[in-house]
C-alpha cells in the first residue's frame, strides 16, 4: 500500500509549495489516474512515487509518504526501483542503450535475472507489443511512438509491483493507444498497482479506480469509476479536461486555401534507413492542415524534410517556385516533438525571444500561452506541458512562412488545447503554411480545414 498524509514538497528553486497532500491511500493493485491542467503538481507526485524527488529533483518535503515501505529521501532510487518502474512523458530520456534489445534486457540484467529467464521475458514482450521489427533498431531513429511502445515494454519486462505512467499515450497513433489499455488491463488484473498521469483519457475507461483532479498542487476532486464516468463531455471541459468517445469530422476541400507548399515523389530516409517513397501532398496556404498516419510511417522525417533540416530525393515546392533545403530553413518554422531538444537558454523569456524580432505581439502570445508567471523561470524546470507551451510561444512569434507542429498538444490539458487553437487561427493567412502533425482528434476538429494521410507509395 502507498500511504501519504500532511505532505508538502517545495522544489529548491521555487519560493512556493509544488503539492500539499492532507492525507491520501492508494491500496495495492489500484489502477489511480491522476488527471489536471498542466502544472498542477501531477508530474511533481509521481516523481516521489519513484524516487526521484528529491534525490534526483531537488526539494524539501514535510509529513509523510511510504510506498510499499520505501521513503523518499530515506532510500535510494536503485532501491525504488527493485518495485517500481516509470514510463516518462519523453521516453528517450530513460534510455541506455541505443538498440531496443539491448534497452529491453537492461533492466533483468540489472535485477541479475539468468540468462534464459531474460530470454523468455524478451520474447514475450516482444509478442505483445508487436516489437519483433523493431528488436535491432536504433532508438534514436525510433519515431515518438516507436519509442513510446519501447520504453512501455522496457516496463513489462521489469515485473514491476508498482508501474507509474506519465503522458504514455502523448504520442501513440489509435492502435498504439489500443495496445497500452490491453497493456494496463493485464497488469491491473496481476494486481500491479498502476499511477498514470494522463490528458487524454478516453482509453482509460472503465479501466480506472479513482481519477484525482489536481489543481495547485493540491487534490481538488476524487471521483470514483461511477462517478468520473456519470460526468458528461461538457462537465469535463469546466474542469479543462479532455473528452470521451471522439470522432473525427468530416473535411471539405475549402475554396480559400491557397496553393501553397508541395511534394513530388519524395522519399523518406531516417538515419540512413529508406522509409520509401510517400504520395504527392499539397498542403494550402491561408489554412490549418493536419498531417496523420500511424506511428513509423515518416511524419516527423517528412517534417524535417520540409523544413530543411534532411534532405531528400524528390521536389518541394512554395508556390510555384522549388526550394531547396537552405531555401526551406529559412522560411520555416518547426516545434519538434520532443521540445527539450530544443531549449537553449536560461529564463523562459529569453527562450521565447530568442531568434525573433517580433516582439510587439509577446505580451498577447505568452498570456494567450499561460506564461505570464514563468517568464523568469528556466526552461528546464518546467513541466513537459510547459516547455512545449514555450517553443510554441517561440514558433509563434517568428515571421516564417511555413510552420510545422509535431504533435504540439501532446502535454496540454483542454483549455491550453484551445489557447492553441486560437493561436492557429491567428497564423492562418494567404502568405503561411501551417502544417499540424498530430494524433489529436480534439484539436483536428477544433482548429484544422485540411487533413492529409501520409501513405506509401507501393
């Protein structure tokens, strides 16, 4: 059992408490889903769950909390990790080997399992999260949900008594999101105690116990499976939270869309690893395009290629005139999927500021962005929400005209899913292209005209 009462944490660098927590069980083989707006402490939670606060993120906390009789501070993160196993927001930044394998075995190895032990456990895993293909690939060529997929069977293979999940269906396509729910369900029904901290919760029904709100660090709102499921659509989006049993809708081919940026015969490569070839695709001028296809099929190569990052065979075109990748990189504008890649500098204002001369529409675009508080903050102590809301504000105040987003809304609650769409829709104009890849089905309905299918060409 995990036992917490009169807890509050206070990271070092901030002058305010992160979570106060009055009293809180958790009994074993609970599946808890902890749910909030971004910053709410979620994050801050599952990191004493695991260890990590505050051996690995420094702060101080008072009261009390015992997981499966482990304290924070008291015992080593080696030591948590004999019982638990966490699958963070961005999981390259779990990784130790480069080959999925290897990274699988680790942790048995770890544990000083014997060799034939660690081979039917690999064979296993491999079995049911369909990694058999992927067993000698490179994780760094991995896509985001490639290594999602890895990083959740890297878990499995762990045997853990409790498995805690931040954002772990951020960047899956529908059958990746399909496969976690199997994944969790077989878990819950060995008794493995399950703590996931998620935004997108339509996949989680009837699988979660409890949902706690977390709102200022602190537990707002504790429904039980009844009662989180007697909530309707709207009920949820007053607490900023996302809805159940989405659809996507219909698209029309717009009159206003302008010609605008185009493929031809353009293939992908990754790392040196053809991809194949892709189907011509037009993506308009004065609207919001949204990219989809499953996970692996080269969006993000795709977008690095657009953006002239990688070059590629083929033609790209702006208008009617061909770019060539310096052309591109010029004129672009693109928000990676995995934002930490990208923050270089020390205070979230200078990162926001940094590379652009439009700075007349800051104000408007970090208010708009819920940035105001953090400006003075460094980048790196943000939650993955947050830093993704950053480069975001950066993107936006550029005066590029091609912008692309990989899965921008992947840590964002409702409301700053809105903030953003709004903000799209102020980019929209007869000189941009903006181009969203994105598995969001909330957001495609809510802010894109145009939707385009990644496919191979046979």
């Amino acid at each position: 059992m995990i036992r917490v009462s009169n807890l509050i944490f206070r990271y070092t660098s901030l002058p305010e408490p992160s979570l106060r927590i009055s009293d809180l069980s958790i009994p074993e083989g609970e599946c808890l889903v902890l749910c909030g707006k971004s910053g709410s402490g979620k994050t801050s939670f599952t990191r004493l769950l695991n260890g990590l606060i505050p051996e690995y993120f420094e702060g101080e906390y008072s009261g009390d909390i015992n997981v499966f009789g482990l304290v924070p501070g008291r015992d080593s993160i080696e030591t948590f990790s004999k019982l638990t196993s966490t699958v963070f927001q961005n999981p390259a930044s779990q990784f130790f080997y480069r080959k999925t394998e290897q990274e699988l075995a680790f942790s048995c190895e770890n544990q000083g399992l014997p060799p034939q032990s660690i081979c039917e456990r690999l064979n296993e895993t491999a079995a049911f999260f369909q990694l058999q293909s992927l067993m000698d690939q490179d994780l760094l060529s991995a896509s985001g949900g490639e290594q999602q997929r890895i990083a959740l069977a890297s878990s499995q293979m762990q045997s853990p008594k409790l498995l805690i999940l931040d954002e772990p269906t951020a960047n899956l396509d529908a059958e990746g999101v399909k496969m976690v729910r199997n994944y969790l369900s077989k878990l819950k029904a060995q008794g493995v105690t399950i703590v996931i901290a998620e935004h997108r919760l339509d996949y989680l029904e009837n699988l979660g116990d409890r949902y706690l709100y977390f709102e200022k660090g602190e537990i707002a709102h504790c429904w039980s499976q009844e009662e989180w499921l007697d909530l309707t659509n709207e009920d949820r989006k007053k607490f900023g939270l996302r809805g159940l049993h989405l659809e996507l809708k219909q698209f029309y081919e717009e009159d206003s869309c302008l010609l605008g940026l185009s493929t031809k015969r353009l293939q992908l490569r990754n790392n040196k690893v053809n991809l194949g070839q892709i189907s011509d695709l037009h993506f308009p001028k004065n609207c919001i395009t949204a990219l989809v296809g499953p996970n692996g099929i080269g969006k993000s190569t795709l977008a690095k290629i657009l953006s002239g990052i990688e070059t590629s065979d083929g033609d790209i075109n702006f208008g009617k005139k061909t770019l060539s990748p310096l052309e591109r990189l010029k004129q672009s504008a693109y928000v990676m999927q995995n934002v930490r890649l990208q923050l270089f500098s020390d205070s979230v204002r200078k990162e926001i500021l940094l590379g652009n001369s439009k700075t007349a529409d800051f104000k408007q675009v970090v208010e708009q962005l819920g940035l105001s508080q953090l400006l003075d903050r460094h980048p790196i102590s943000l939650s993955g929400g947050e830093q993704q809301r950053v480069i975001i504000a950066n993107a936006l105040l550029s005066n590029k005209k091609i912008i692309i987003f990989d899965e921008p809304t992947s840590g964002l609650d409702y409301e700053q899913m809105l903030s953003f769409s709004k903000l799209l829709q102020e980019l929209k104009s007869p000189e941009r292209v903006i181009i969203v890849i994105t598995h969001d089905l909330e957001l495609i309905n809510e802010a894109c005209q145009q939707i385009r299918f990644i496919r191979k060409v046979p």
